[in-house]
C-alpha cells in the first residue's frame, strides 16, 4: 500500500513524495483509517492531492481526505492511541464473498468467555507472550487501554485500542483468546500466559485476513478528522 500510495503522490507532486505511516499492517491485513503525512513544496489544493492521487491508485486503495498540518505533526509519533478490529465468520459454512476479509472458523465460539478472558490484558504489562519472534521493538511494554469482543450474528469481532502494538500482537492475543472461545482453555488461562510471558505456551497466530486496522487518534489540537467507526460487520 505504501509504495502504491507514495507513486501516486509523487505523480500529483511532479517530485518524489515519501510517507510516514501510522501504523503498519501486515500483508493481507486491512484498514478502514490509516493515516499518512510527507512534505512537498508543490502548492496543490487538497482536493487536488485527493483526486488526482485516487485516479492513480489501485481500485482497493482510497484517499478519503487530504488536509495541511503544522511541522510538529507526525502520523506516527503524534498519535495517541491506535485500534485495530478482528473479525471471524463463525458459520458452518464459508461465504464465498468474504474470501480473504475474515477469519473463517466452523466451530462455535463462546464470545462472552472470550471477552472476560480478554479483561486480564488491560493496562500497561509485558506483552512478551503476544510478541512475535521478528518483533524489533525495543520493549515488550504496551498499555492496552480498551479491548471487547463481541457476536453479532455469525459474526465474532475482537476491537482492541492501546498507545501501540508489537509485531503481531493482535493476531496473537486472538488466536489464544480462540482456545477459551472453543472451551480449550479456561478464561484464566489468559492472565497466565500474559503473566508468563512466553511465546511458545500461547495459542497461534490468527490469519491475516481477519485484521483491520481502524486508525489512530491524536490530540485535538491537531484538528484532524475523527477516525471512522468501523462498518464491518455491519
């Protein structure tokens, strides 16, 4: 996506355009609200950064709105706290339609055991047990300030929001909060893995195509847009 994105700027700028992201998101994660900023001495409206940069991008990449902002700003080391959403199709059968947008899994889920399993995380620990082996962090510590899962239909969905995430993080915490979801494990197997703090005793990492990357939120002081609240499931 950022290549994508940095050739389509550069196009609109007439000069080579890099970008800092917000977040990174692994190949086949999504994101409803990634944020971006780079510097560019060409004078172009944002509409004109917006427009002229979507009619150059691939078709499942889009450019919702384009503002200026002050020299201190920074998408990355500005924000305040980033979220992501995890969706499963819990369902019998598989949709053809969501191939590659979600986690399918046939078995049922219990989501209320998974979301009280899930409470044990909150607050500012050692992620060590949800961190993966090529992590380059400097530090396993993480403050996870919010984190639910719910069902809605044949829809299980994890939202978890904290100041930042560790390599994998996410999909880790999801593919251990499964083994509680399938009754594999109890709900205090949780804080003990987190207590832990070992790899190697934790559920596996959760595919790829579950992940959605919701965006960032800064200081108001910035005046940005709010993030969007993610629409799927709907």
């Amino acid at each position: 996506m950022q290549g994508a994105l940095e050739t389509a700027l550069s196009s609109v700028a007439a000069h080579p355009v890099a970008t800092i992201c917000a977040g990174r998101t692994d190949a086949g994660v999504h994101a409803f609200g990634q944020v971006v900023h780079f510097d560019s001495p060409a004078a172009r409206a944002p509409q004109a950064w917006m427009l002229g940069s979507n009619a150059r991008l691939p078709l499942d990449i889009s450019i919702r709105w384009v503002q200026p902002v002050t020299g201190d700003f920074s998408a990355r080391f500005s924000a305040l706290s980033r979220r992501y959403r995890y969706v499963i199709h819990n369902s019998r059968a598989r949709s053809a339609l969501l191939a590659g947008r979600v986690n399918w899994l046939n078995y049922p889920l219990d989501a209320g055991a998974m979301d009280r399993a899930a409470q044990a995380l909150l607050g500012e620990n050692d992620f060590s047990a949800f961190r993966a082996a090529e992590c380059q962090s400097t530090t396993p510590m993480r403050n996870l300030q919010a984190i639910r899962v719910q069902r809605r239909g044949e829809f299980v969905f994890v939202d978890v929001r904290a100041n930042a995430f560790l390599h994998h993080m996410v999909r880790n915490i999801v593919g251990s909060l499964l083994e509680v979801g399938i009754g594999r494990r109890t709900e205090a197997w949780i804080g003990e893995l987190l207590a832990g703090r070992d790899r190697t005793r934790a559920g596996m990492t959760a595919a790829a195509a579950g992940l959605y990357f919701v965006g960032p939120d800064y200081p108001a002081g910035f005046d940005l847009p709010a993030p969007s609240e993610p629409w799927f499931p709907g």
